[in-house]
C-alpha cells in the first residue's frame, strides 16, 4: 500500500460512509466535529464490548469482558434500588485499582449518573471537600479510604458508603459491597434514556489557587476522545506507520491511577472496543510490573515518565525480555529526548508515544509516535482531527508558527465546564476556545512544543500540584514569614517540587514535613526546601520573584548541592 500524509489519510478516514465519519454538529452550545457513528453513550459502548474475551485481571481474579458487564448491571440495580441513585445524581469512587472501581464506574455511568473519580491520594480534608462539593450521594470507598472518611471532620450529610474489601468492622450504616452482590435483585437497572450531551464524569483538577475543580465531561466528550485515538492510529498505518503486530488478544499493564485521565480514558475505557486485557496493580512495583509484562505477555501501557523509566532501568539493568511491548505511550509530563531513545533501545517492538492532553479535554489534544516521536521527540506531536487549536499572545491575537503564545483548543472532547464554578468558566472559555494556561508554539509542519506554563502549577510525575495550596500550608507555620513555591526539574517525574523558605529562626526539614503532613497530601509536599536569610526578592507589583527562585533552585540541584 502507497502512504499518504497524515492530512490525506484523516480525509479518507472521516470522510462520507467512512466509521469515523465527522459531521459537524451544535453540541453544549458549541459547533463541534463529531463522529457520526459513535456510541450515544458508555452504557452502550460496554454493552457493544460484550465477549467471552478475557478483560479485567488483577491478582489471580479473571474476569471476561460479559462477566463484568453483568456484575456492573447487577450493581447499578442495587444502586438505583438500595441507594436511590437517580440519573444527574453523582456517585464517587475513592479506591485502588480494584476491579470493583471498574465496575462501580460501569454501573454508575450506565445508569446516567455521574461518576465522581476521586483521587485517592487525597488527604481527609481533601475528601471531605470533594464529596461536599460533588453533592455525592454514594460512595464506594475501599478500608484506606474508609478511615480517612472517618477522620473527616464534617461528612456530608446523608452519604451512603459501600464498603470495598474492608479488613474492620462497618460503621453504622456503611453496607459491604460482598453482601450486596451476594443476591441478585429480582429485576435489572431501570432503563433510561442517556443523551450524549448527558453529564457522565467529575474528574478533580488542581488550579493554581484554593481548593481543585470538578471538570464535568459528558458521554460525547469522552467517547470522542476515544474514537479519536483510534482515529489517529488508523491514519498512522494509512501514513506508513504500523506497530509490530501482537498476539491474539492485546494487553495493557494498568500502571496508572484510574482517577486520571490517563488510566481511566487511556488504559481503561479504550480496552472495550479494543477487546483489550487490562491487568490491574494493587501499587506501582517496577519489578513486578517487569514479571507480569513477560507473564501475560502485555502489549502496551500508558505511564508518566517515572514510570517508563523505571521499566528501562529494569529491562537494561536485568536483560529482562520485554519483546511483547508494541506501545509504550505516557502523558502528564514531558519526556526527556534522551528517554524516548532509551525506549526504543529498551523495548525492541516497542514504539514509544505520547501527547498532551488534559482533564479538561478528556487527555486529548496532541499526539506523537514511532518515527515522528523519535525525530521530533521535544515535541507533544500534531492537533486531533477532532480539535482545532491556536496560539495567542497576551492581547489575544493569534500567532503564526514558531512564535511563542498561550496554546487555547476548541472541539468535541472539550468538557463541559467546571462544576458549580460560572467563575473558573468565564476565566477559562473565550469565545468558544478554552485557555490551557500552557506556552506553546507551533512549528511549519504542524508540531506542537509545549515550553511553559502561564498557570502556577507544578506537575509532578502527572499530578497537578497547585503552588499556591502549598503555599498557604506552609505559611500556616507560625515561624514561616514568606514561602515561594515552584517546580523544579527531575529526571524520573520530570518536576519536583521546590519551596524558598524566609523564617523567623532557623527550621527543621523534618520538623516542616511532620507540619506539613496533615495538611497536604504526601506528593504534594515539598521535596527541596531551601531557607533565606532574608526576605525574598519581589517585582515591582510586590510579588514574589518567583522566576528567580526556581532558576536558583534548579541551578543548585544541576551542581549537585544540597536544596537546603
């Protein structure tokens, strides 16, 4: 077959009568390109994924891709008829990655509800605000989150819990998710009719100030998402790039938390229609991650940096055979070029790929792989052919190639909007677009570079940290008088988290860290503390200079001193 360029196959693909036929429609009151022959929502997308294929595994637990469907439809009845869940109401998961997380999704989703997708780092503090603010009316929560439930100050009111593999006894009126599956209801789950434009997901994003968004995405927005990845892939092979082919049945390593995009869109709900074995982790063990590659022969995975390089390190260090790989994807932080070639030395069928995306755009956006990546491996690759994007500068006026400027997106995958915040809404649309708060340029051939961020944010191994959270956690100290906080380069998470500290008297690392611990999550909390003797430097406006600080800061780890 003669290759055609990436522009030439997207038209043929998405063209009249094609499967991923586009039509331009009026979705949320946006004009966006849809395809035609999507799913109209995830209930069916499971129900047309039904087979006696292997799908969910994790430890020595197999479950088929028709089993979990069941269980999950078993499990929305017992939420409609137990718990009252009604479609709009918000359902939220607080959990590992158990197969029960999967399911829970399932049977939420199909229902119409909103499934809330907590993150499961969270501290109690932070999960008592995200189920206030949700207005959940169940939760699914397994016993780690079970006792941080229970050292909330102020649970909401009226929230029903069903219990995950617990190892204590119940609190008063929590249900255990055993005896709830233990007995089929007499009938199935209410039917009803889920819309496209129907809320589906409430993911929790940190911004650069006070407490994370609900990014709401409906079913359209997510299945665009999915089929655009399938779309990119088929105008890949159209283009000449083909991976080397797998075994009968594809494989994805879950190395990823489902609470990000990343592990949920990526690793999860691209398994249905790929008829995709997902083996599922109790915790990221490089080592063990490496025996279970070679032992179900995984195919693929999507993963941070971090996380890839740990399994080079592995494969390089032990001569471990990882031949199976055909995909080594990773998003949420950047790649150093010198680990996209370490992939492709690592892993000898493997093509490594990436791309930028968010949670406000369903971790879609750019894309890259096999030889593009390698020959341009600074970049995040070229736009969806779902998604129109565009550079700006500070007035707003769009930018021609090359030139540096605010990267904003539009398109079918783009969520909904914030939920309950008509304020973050008004900052972050534009006239159809939605601000990223990330430095891009675009160069001649359509390539997207990803330079800065206009947000203060850190984003460290693919989480979201707000500097300013941090921020206001330290300055609760009593002896702390300023605090700057920053990103600052790592190899294997790509950033870590930095902090410049002015004082009243000198300060304990230790000491800070205990402080610190109740108030932040564990990855949120700093890993480099460097303490001034004196106030710290300021702009004309009377901020901190907080450029200044994070090139110090990176300047003294490159020199190998201590941050502290």
């Amino acid at each position: 077959m003669t290759s055609v360029s990436r522009i030439e196959a997207l038209a043929q693909l998405t063209g009249e009568g094609q499967p991923y036929e586009l039509v331009e429609i009026e979705a949320l009151g946006r004009r966006i390109r849809a395809f035609k022959n999507a799913p109209a929502n995830l209930g069916t997308l499971f129900e047309q994924g039904r087979s006696d294929l292997t799908f969910i595994v994790y430890d020595d637990e197999r479950l088929t891709f028709d089993e979990a469907w069941t269980r999950s439809r078993h499990l929305a009845a017992v939420m409609a008829r137990d718990f009252g869940v009604e479609k709009g109401d918000r359902v939220a998961i607080s959990m590992r990655n158990y197969p029960e997380w999967i399911l829970g999704f399932m049977a939420a989703t199909s229902l119409g509800a909103v499934a809330v997708a907590m993150n499961a780092l969270w501290q109690p503090h932070e999960m008592e605000y995200g189920l206030t603010n949700s207005g959940a009316k169940l939760l699914l929560a397994d016993q780690e989150r079970l006792d941080r439930l229970a050292a909330c100050e102020a649970p909401p009111a009226g929230l029903q819990v069903i219990a995950v593999r617990p190892t204590k006894p119940l609190a008063e009126g929590v249900r255990a998710y055993a005896e709830l599956m233990a007995t089929p209801p007499p009938e199935g789950p209410p039917m009803r009719e889920v819309a496209p434009d129907d809320d589906a997901i409430m993911l929790y994003t940190s911004g650069s100030t006070g407490h994370p968004k609900g990014a709401v995405s409906t079913h359209r927005n997510i299945l665009s998402a999915l089929f655009s990845w399938e779309l990119d892939a088929q105008a890949g092979m159209l283009a000449g790039f083909a991976p080397v082919a797998g075994g009968l049945q594809p494989a994805a390593l879950l190395a990823i938390p489902l609470f990000h995009v990343s592990g949920l869109h990526v690793s999860l709900l691209q398994s249905f229609r790929a008829q995709r074995r997902l083996v599922c982790m109790y915790r990221w063990d490089p080592e063990l991650a490496v025996e279970i590659i070679e032992r179900e022969k995984i195919t693929g995975f999507n993963a941070p940096p971090a996380v890839t390089g740990d399994l080079v390190e592995i494969a390089r260090r032990k001569g471990r055979d990882l031949s199976s790989l055909i995909a080594v994807g990773g998003g949420g932080a950047s790649r150093a070029p010198e680990q996209v070639r370490a992939i492709d030395a690592a892993f000898p069928n493997a093509a490594p790929n990436t791309g930028w995306g968010m949670t406000e755009t369903n971790a879609i956006g750019t894309s890259i792989a096999g030889p593009d990546y390698l020959a341009h491996p600074a970049s995040s690759g070229r736009v969806s052919g779902v998604l129109d994007i565009r550079i700006v500068d500070e007035a707003g006026v769009e930018q021609p190639p090359m030139a540096r400027g605010e990267l904003q997106i539009r398109g079918a995958s783009i969520m909904r909007g914030y939920w309950n915040r008509p304020d973050a809404n008004a900052d972050t649309f534009v006239d159809g677009w939605m601000r990223t708060g990330d430095v891009a340029y675009v160069d001649e051939e359509g390539f997207v570079y990803i330079v800065d961020r206009i947000k203060d944010l850190v984003i460290r191994g693919g989480e979201n940290i707000g500097c300013g959270a941090v921020e206001a956690a330290l300055l609760e100290h009593p002896e702390i008088l300023e605090a700057s906080v920053y990103g600052v380069p790592d190899d294997r998470l790509g950033e870590e988290v930095g902090a410049t500290i002015y004082a009243r008297a000198p300060l304990d690392e230790a000491e800070l860290r205990s402080f610190l611990e109740p108030r932040l999550a564990r990855f949120e909390i700093p890993r480099y503390f460097h303490f001034s003797g004196e106030p710290l430097p300021r702009i004309a406006s009377g901020k901190i200079l907080k450029r200044q600080l994070r090139d110090e800061a990176a300047q003294r780890l490159a020199q190998r001193e201590p941050a502290s």
